[in-house]
C-alpha cells in the first residue's frame, strides 16, 4: 500500500503516518519511480499498529498515590483526620476563589457613600448629578464649574457641583 492508501486504511492523516514511520511503529520500504520514490507499507505492519490504536490506554489521573486516601488511613486518624483530608481534596478553584475573595477584602478601602464624599470624580459626579461627562466638561471649559486636576483625573467640591447645579435653575427660571 501506498502511504494515502495506508493512511486511510488505519484512519489517520498522512503525517502521522510519516511520524509514526520515524518513531519505528510501522515499517516502511521505499520503492523507485519515474520522479521520487514512493513510500510502500505492508498490510500485517499496518494491521498490527491498528490494534495497537484501537486499544485503550488507561492513564492515571493522580501522580503521586501517597495523596491519596485509605479506609485504613481514615480509621486510623479518626474524624479530626478525617476532615483535615477532606479538605485537602476540596476543589482547588473553589480554594482560590476563597483566597482571592479574602484577599480583596483586606486590601479594599474604606467605602464611603458618593453624598458624603467632600471630592468627587468625574464618574461620581455624573452619578450625582445625572448630567452627562459632556456637559459638566462644558462647564469646566466655561468656567462654571470649578474643579482642579488630581493626577490625571478631575475633581470636582461637591458645594462647588451643589452650587453649579442651584446656577442651572436660577437660569431657567429667569
């Protein structure tokens, strides 16, 4: 057989055919032609390596078998030890949800409500006020609405966004 007839024969592509001929799994003899030589498998090589391909490989999914469990370890260390397992088994994405859950609240600041804030950001001052990132920079541009740079964002007094705020009513009353 030809190297296409073979592969098709045992199911698989032609290159891992051709990989299988280098690891020595299969026996290959090469035949002269008019251009290049022509790879020719033998049909008992072949039938052998189908075997082997459709036998099942059972893989352990445990490495190390000293992690894991008896009955006799369980009966010797009593329920403490019992549990202290396990929680050794437990899910380890649930662990590490754990772990970044108490990580965040150690390390989170203090929050304090957007009304009692005495500076506020942009974004808070947009949720404070409900107007639009585009109209309070407008009346930052115009002047009406005082704020000073921090860093590389705004912030604005809240009296000053109170009083901004009185101004746009005090106009359209008038």
């Amino acid at each position: 057989m030809n190297k296409e007839e073979a592969a098709a024969y045992l199911g698989i592509s032609t290159r891992t055919l051709e990989r299988y001929s280098k690891d020595g799994k299969v026996q290959v003899k090469y035949e002269g032609a008019k251009t290049r030589p022509i790879a020719i498998y033998d049909k008992e090589d072949l039938d052998q390596l189908k075997t082997e391909l459709q036998t099942p490989v059972i893989k352990p999914t445990i490495a190390n078998s000293a992690t894991i469990p008896t009955a006799t370890d369980i009966d010797l260390v009593g329920l403490s030890g019992f549990v202290g397992i396990v929680a050794r088994l437990v899910n380890p994405i649930e662990r590490l949800i754990d772990a970044f859950d108490r990580r965040m609240k150690l390390e989170s600041k203090p929050q304090v409500p957007v009304a009692d804030k005495l500076l506020l950001t942009m974004p808070e001052a947009q949720a404070l006020t409900g107007l639009s990132r585009d109209i309070l920079k407008e009346a930052i541009s115009a002047g009406e609405l005082p704020t000073k740079i921090m860093g590389k964002a705004y912030r604005f007094k809240r009296t000053d966004i109170e009083a901004y705020i009185d101004r746009l009513w005090e106009n359209d009353s008038k």
